[in-house]
C-alpha cells in the first residue's frame, strides 16, 4: 500500500479482510499514551463509548483484491492513533456507502457535537466493529448499510449499488468507497433525513447536505472524502 499515492482514487475489484486472534502490538506499545489520552477524550466529550474496533497491521493490493488481517482493539486506540505522527503505525480500513441521488448529487452530512468527529462534513461511515464480523471476516456491504440507516434512516437496499470499490489512502487510513444509486432527486432525500434526524432524540449528524460539484467539500471534510467527490464529478459526470 505504501506505493499508491494518497488522495488519489483507485477502483478494484473486491475486499478480503479477515480477523486474526491476538492484541494488536501498536496498542501494547502504546498503552500508557493510549490511557491517557483516553482520559482527556472523554473529560472533553463523556459521551464517547471505548467500544471494540479493528485496524491492520499491514494491508496490500492483489491482482484488484485489498487484503489484510484485521486485529481487535478498542476505540481508545483509534482515538490516540488519528493524532500519532508514526507513519507506520496501523491501517484504518472503513467503508462508505456513498448516497447517489437521481439528478446527481452526493448527500452528505456534518457529524453532531457529541460525536468525536463533531462539526466535520462526510459521507455515513463507520468504523469496523464486532457487527460488522461475519465467520471471520469483514462484511463491508452490511457495514455500509447499517451506518447509513443509523446515521440518515435511508435503506441502501432501495438504492442500485455499483459493482466497483473505489479505494482511497489517506494518513494510515484506507475508505472504500460504493456507491449507492437512488431514484429519488436530492430533495426528496435530504428532506427525508431531515425528518429522521428530527424523530431521533440523539442523531449522530446535525446538519445534511447536498454536494452538487467538484471543489465544493472544504476543510470541514477529509482529504479522502473531497479527493472522492471531485473524482466522482470528474468521472463523466458521476456515472456507472
């Protein structure tokens, strides 16, 4: 993975994650750090859950098949990893489910206050948990659909999914993004999840929005995600 270059969209074929047994060493290593950064995460935001999730020491790029093996750990570790310069620490392999509308445009949405991502714009994503595992391995697509539904009440199974992963690196990490083709106009869309954040006593996003072009997503966004909408828009206009 250290040869492709960072921000730059590459489409493959397919995922294989799988999960192995045993702690992973950068949290061993790093446990004193770990713990106490902890401390100052949640004595910022209490609501934040130390929740199980995995990352991967290595990863890499087979005739169009991302490989790697997950190792669990907890969500403390990602939290203390996303500000460690060590470029080799280990790889954040997540997916997006990217939410198509019929005339065009990404919908997208700010993450709520209370969330440790508060006030920045993505696309509904997740980090890979125990749900997510299935006979071993990582299911993407059922990652993809849970977090949507979680994070803006839509259900991807309404949608046309592309065939095609796009994969992007960015600082550790790796976002697989699909897309998801509905056959409502964004309006429609943004005013459903509007509705469904406003039923929801604790929404995960406080604001959604549509993106309609290339140069549009700022610094609110992730190099990774504004590297993937200008691509998308770029790429004949969005299509299949």
């Amino acid at each position: 993975m250290h040869d492709i270059p960072q921000n730059t969209v590459i489409t493959i074929d397919g995922v294989d994650v799988r999960v192995v047994p045993g702690e992973l060493d950068y949290a061993l290593s790093n446990k004193t750090a770990i713990a106490e950064n902890w401390q100052q995460e949640i004595a910022a935001n209490p609501s934040l859950f130390n929740g199980a999730l995995y990352l991967a020491p290595e990863a890499r790029l087979e005739d169009g098949i991302l490989r790697a093996d997950f190792v669990r750990t907890l969500y403390e570790t990602l939290l203390y990893w996303r500000y460690d310069p060590l470029k080799t620490r280990p790889w954040h392999i997540f997916g997006i489910g990217v939410v198509v509308s019929a005339d065009n445009r990404l919908i997208a949405g700010r993450m709520a206050a209370r969330t440790a991502g508060g006030g920045r714009i993505y696309f509904p994503a997740g980090s890979i948990d125990d749900d997510d595992v299935a006979e071993g391995r990582v299911d993407y697509e059922g990652n993809a659909w849970r977090e949507v539904q979680e994070e803006t009440g839509l259900d991807l199974s309404q949608a046309a999914a592309e065939k095609k992963i796009h994969l992007v690196t960015a600082n550790r990490s790796i976002a697989l993004f699909r897309r998801y083709y509905f056959p409502q106009n964004a309006a429609v869309l943004v005013e459903r999840i509007r509705q469904y954040l406003k039923a929801d006593n604790d929404p995960e996003l406080d604001a959604v929005m549509e993106i309609s072009g290339p140069g549009q997503m700022g610094e609110a966004t992730p190099s990774y995600v504004r590297a993937f909408a200008d691509w998308h828009f770029n790429e004949a206009g969005g299509g299949r």
